[in-house]
C-alpha cells in the first residue's frame, strides 16, 4: 500500500541494544540509540514524516504484506520442491544427467543446474541418553521455578498480525 504523502520507506540502522535489551521509550538508553542513527526524539513542535502516524500504518501493513507473502512463498517452495522430488522418483529427471557425470546434478539448461543433496544426519540416542536428557530437563526446571537460573533477554521484535488485539 503506497500513500503519496508519505515518503519513500527509508532503511534505518539501529545501534546494538544496551544491555541486553531493548530500552523503555523516551528514556535516556533510547534516546541515546535514537542518536545513534541520527534520529530526532519525538516532539511536539518537531515532525517527522517518516513516523507519521500514516506513515505507521503504512509500514505496519507494508510488514504485514511482506509476511503474507513469506507465507506465500514458503507454501510454493514446499510444492515446487515435492514435484521435483516425484519428478526424480519417476526417472523424469534422468534426460538432464551430462554425459558421463552421473549422480553430480542435472544440467536443467546450460545456465541451470538441479543439485540433489542427501538430507542432513537425524540421531537416535540410546535409552540411557533419553534418561539423562529428562533428568537434565528436570533440573534446568528446577533451577529456573527456585531461582538458581539466570536468563537475559534477546532483542525485541515485532509481530504483525490482520485483525483486532
């Protein structure tokens, strides 16, 4: 959705956050990340279009828009890749072997190549692992629920969602 009143989305680059996480607006910390990539803290009397309130409507539907479209493309790669791997298992795929190369890809055209790699490692451990692992669980839950464990935060993010809270 493009507005034109609203500028062209710039790329902003953040500063790494202090502490660990992100700090509360308007306090010190984030004013201090605010000038850091050259932004102004908001104002009264000074306006930035670029935080507009159209202009976050904007790039909160725009965000939105962008991870439907990730959906959209996760679903179409999931199927591309299923045909080419029915298209492998019928021999279809046979006619683009080079010759004399067999099983180091197919020469789809002389600028396309369709590498098979084998799927990574998937271990199963013995009884004894399993037991130990449980045992391991049960203690980082202990630790956490008494107050043993320490825990820092990872960086905010942002989710978007269609529809009301």
């Amino acid at each position: 959705m493009t507005v034109s009143t609203i500028p062209a989305p710039q790329t902003i680059t953040t500063a790494a956050p202090i502490a660990g996480s992100e700090p509360a607006p308007a306090t010190p910390e984030a004013l201090l990340l605010l000038a850091a990539v050259g932004v102004l803290p908001s104002t009264p009397t000074a306006e930035d279009p670029r935080f507009s309130p159209e202009a976050i409507t904007s790039t909160v539907s725009r965000l939105l828009a962008v991870k439907q479209q990730q959906e959209a493309l996760a679903a179409e790669q999931k199927q591309l890749h299923e045909h080419l791997r029915l298209a492998h298992l019928r021999g279809d795929l046979l006619q683009h072997l080079p010759a004399g190369k067999e099983g180091t890809g197919y020469q789809i055209t002389p600028e396309l190549v369709l590498l098979r790699r084998p799927g990574r490692k998937q271990w199963s451990y013995t009884l004894e692992s399993k037991q130990l692992e449980c045992q391991l669980k049960a203690r980082q839950s202990y630790e956490q629920q008494c107050g043993l464990a320490s825990y820092t935060l990872g960086a905010a993010f942002w989710e978007v969602r269609s529809g009301q809270l």
